[in-house]
C-alpha cells in the first residue's frame, strides 16, 4: 500500500486564513469536477503561490490546496454546450486552465461569469511564480549596486567641487585686499590723472592707437596659441579617444538590440512552447540552447544605461567604473562559451523535429531578425569579448602613461585577454557547426547528413 504524503496541516490552515484575509485575488469561479465532469462552483483565494479553495466564502477550512509554482495559465476556449447541459451560455463563455509542469497531472479547468475578472485571474496565476521573484530580485540588485557605485563617484566628485568652492573663496578674499590696496593707491595718485587731462589732442590719439595695437597682437598672441594647441599632437589623440567612445556606444546599442531579438523573438516564444500540451521541444533543451542568453542582455543593458550617461557628461568621459562592473560577471560568459558547442548540438538535433523546425522558421521570419538564423544570433555573444579588447586596446594607445583611468583599463584589458583566449577554441568548433547549419537550409528538402556535428566544414567553393 503506497503512503500518503505528510505535510504541516496546521501552517496550510494558519495560510488559508492568510489568503480569505490577505490574498492577492478571491473570488467566486465554477471548478469542472473529475468524476463526472460538472461544473461546482467554489470560493478561491490566491496567496503568494498557493490556491485555495472553499466551498462557500464563510467556510473556514479549505476544501483543496493548489501549488502554482512550476505552472502555467492561459485563456482556454469554451466547450460545446451540450444538450442536456444545466448551464446558461453565457456562464460557458469565459474559461482558463491552470496547466501544471509535470506529465501525468490533468490541467485545473476554471472558469469565470465575466471576462475581466478571468482575465485578472489568469494574470494573477501567472505572476505567482517565486522563481520569477528570484530574477527580478537579481536585476534589481544588479541595478542597485550600479546606482550605489553611480553615488560613490558623484560623492566624491562633490567634495572635490567643495574643496575648489574654499580655495575660490580664498582667492576672492585675496582679491578683495588687493582691489583695496589698488584703490588708495589710485587715490594718492588722482592729482596726476588732472594733469593728463590737460594733455594734447595729439597724445591722447597716439595712446589711443597704442592701445588697440596691443589688443590685436594680444588677440593674435592667442589665437596662435590656440592654433597650435589644436594641431598638437595631444589634442589629436583626444580627438581619436572620443571617437573610439562613441563608436563603443553605437556598437554597444547594436549588440543589445540583437541580445533583444535573441530573447524576445526566440528564447520566451519557445519556452512558452515548452509548456503546451503537445511540446515540440523540452525545457531542459531551451534552458541548454539558451544558457545565461537572458542574464547577458540584462548585463549589457545595464552597461548601455552606463555609457549613455558618460556620454552626457561629455567632454569628461570616464569609463573604467563601467568595466569594473562587467568584470564580475565574465564568469557568467563563460558558462555561455563552455555550453556553445554544446547548445549548436542541442539545437541540430532538435531540427530533426518538423514541428520545431517550422515553429523555428516561422520565428526566423520576424521582420526583427533580418533573414538571420537563429545560430547567427547565439554566436553574437562569442565575439563581444574580443570586440572589447581591440576598444581597449585603440583607447590605451591615446590614453596618457599618466591619466588616472591608465591602470584599470589595462587591468581590465588583461581580464578580458584571458577570456578571450578561452574562448578561441570554442569559436573555432561553433562556426563550423554554424556553417554546416547553414548549408543544410540552403538544400531545398534538407540534409540529415550534415545535422551530424562531427561533419568538418573544409572550404567553400568559388
């Protein structure tokens, strides 16, 4: 005889009290028994991830308990209404299912009078996932240890504003005693002014002419200087860091609109699909395709934000605190790197599958994706890290041996050198994957042949 399950009876009360009290949703809705299939109607309350469900809203034990967690709910169309059915039509006309993550457990069938309150129904289940708590709590603190790094630098740049405010003071109150010492001079000397007012015609033109030839030679004076400055060697390379941060930027834009594309128009559809009735691929082979995909856009996103804001600041551009905070996550690229060859293979063999590849090649005919593949999308992360390397490099050679940014983004230069050397072989095995794949589309009725990822590609034809 197989045991029943034990579990905290007490504490289940002790939350269904919780849930008719504080419960993010309650209400009346009709539940299809699965003995002879009628609909019951039943008190529901939805606490955190669990639901509960009474048989009236003044029952104070609850007739079942439901766990949400690993589970999906959608909109499900309504049944033929048959003959000898009780209810009227328009009770049967709002239906959802609460589908669970697991074979051999029958869907919860539900349903609702009105179409908003099953509609605020089907959003509330759906938004109960504690996983999904977990992962906004991981973007926020990512954000929140970006923001407190942002107030760091702004302190300190405060209390260099404060100390510049001092000495300016200091100078003012300098000047001060000067102007005074200047006009008890001006005044012993009043008498002699008189005198020069009575100078000739002729002088006072002469003067006159002196003056503006010594404003035009000042002004001449510096605007050589300024020439000189502008053709100076010093101001070029300024000239060409600017340019490298700016080309950083509208790269940077282009990579997280592709990392957009990878998780919006490929990774959440086909996870989705993973959990219909009749999946074309598993969970465990989406999470294998698209291993850290997501967390990579977030990163980047955050490090978008970062440049956008140095770029305001402009002409100060300080950019080693950004890399600083990428340099923390590498090891997240490098679970990605490891599983690349890994996931190609994955997605090869889920080729094979008609009803995935379709699906596949409906989703890589989004306007978004440009006729690109969704190989080519996963490969674009292997190359970020060799792209950072050349900006870093380009900026090292017009950075000054004495600028206060010189030391860190070398230290971050050989970070991302040593990455980058890891990731050389996996490259390497990706793109001959990748260009067999690629290949394989371009026959009409397909090769199975070259699914097989120990196929070579050797060259290409003229």
């Amino acid at each position: 005889m197989q045991k029943s399950v034990r579990y905290n009876e007490g504490h289940a009360l002790y939350l269904s009290v919780l849930a008719r009290k504080e419960g993010s949703k309650r209400g009346f809705l009709s539940k299809k028994t699965t003995d002879n299939g009628r609909w019951a109607e039943k008190y529901f309350a939805l606490y955190q991830n669990v639901l509960f469900y009474f048989e009236n809203d003044q029952s104070a034990r609850p007739s079942g308990i439901y766990l949400l967690e690993g589970c999906t709910c959608e909109r499900a169309a309504a049944p033929k209404a048959s003959v000898t059915g009780r209810d009227p039509p328009e009770r049967q006309q709002h239906y959802f299912l609460v589908i669970f993550g697991h074979d051999g457990q029958k869907p919860l069938d539900l349903r609702s009078e009105e179409e908003s309150d099953c509609n605020e129904w089907v959003e509330s289940i759906q938004q109960a996932s504690y996983s999904d708590i977990i992962i906004e709590r991981e973007i926020l603190m990512q954000k929140y240890i970006h923001l407190v790094q942002i107030m760091e630098t702004e302190k300190t740049a405060a209390n260099q504003l404060r100390t510049q405010l001092e000495d300016q003071d200091t100078e003012i109150e300098r000047l001060k005693a000067e102007i005074l010492v200047l006009n008890k001079t001006k005044e012993k000397m009043l008498p002699y002014h008189n005198n020069q007012d009575e100078e000739d015609p002729d002088i006072k033109k002469i003067k006159k002419v002196q003056s503006f030839l010594r404003g035009w030679l000042c002004r001449r004076k510096w605007k050589i200087i300024v020439q000189d400055y502008i053709c100076s060697p010093h101001a070029e390379s300024m000239r060409k860091r600017n340019q490298i941060v700016f080309n950083m930027v509208e790269a940077e834009t282009e990579y997280v609109h592709q990392l957009s594309i990878l998780v919006n128009c490929f990774l959440r559809p086909l996870r989705m699909a993973a959990s219909s009735k009749k999946p074309p691929i598993s969970h465990d082979d989406v999470s294998s395709i698209f291993l850290n995909s997501e967390t990579i856009m977030f990163l980047h996103e955050i490090f978008h934000q970062g440049l956008k804001a140095r770029i305001a600041n402009w002409p100060t551009l300080v950019l080693a605190d950004l890399f600083d905070i990428l340099l923390p996550m590498l090891n997240i690229y490098q679970e990605f790197v490891r599983n690349h060859q890994y996931s190609l293979q994955v997605l090869a063999n889920c080729k094979q599958n008609r009803d995935f590849d379709k699906l596949l090649k409906q989703y890589e005919s989004n306007a978004a994706c440009e006729g690109r593949m969704l190989e080519t999308f996963l490969t674009y992360p292997m190359f970020q890290i060799p792209r950072y390397i050349i900006t870093l490099h380009e900026l090292l050679a017009h950075t000054p041996h004495e600028h206060v940014e010189r030391k860190s983004l070398e230290f971050a230069k050989s970070k991302l050198e040593e990455l980058s050397k890891m990731m050389h072989d996996e490259v390497s095995d990706t793109e001959n994957i990748r260009k067999n794949l690629a290949i394989e589309r371009m026959i009409v009725e397909g090769c199975d042949i070259l699914l097989d990822t120990s196929q070579t590609f050797v060259r290409q034809g003229g």
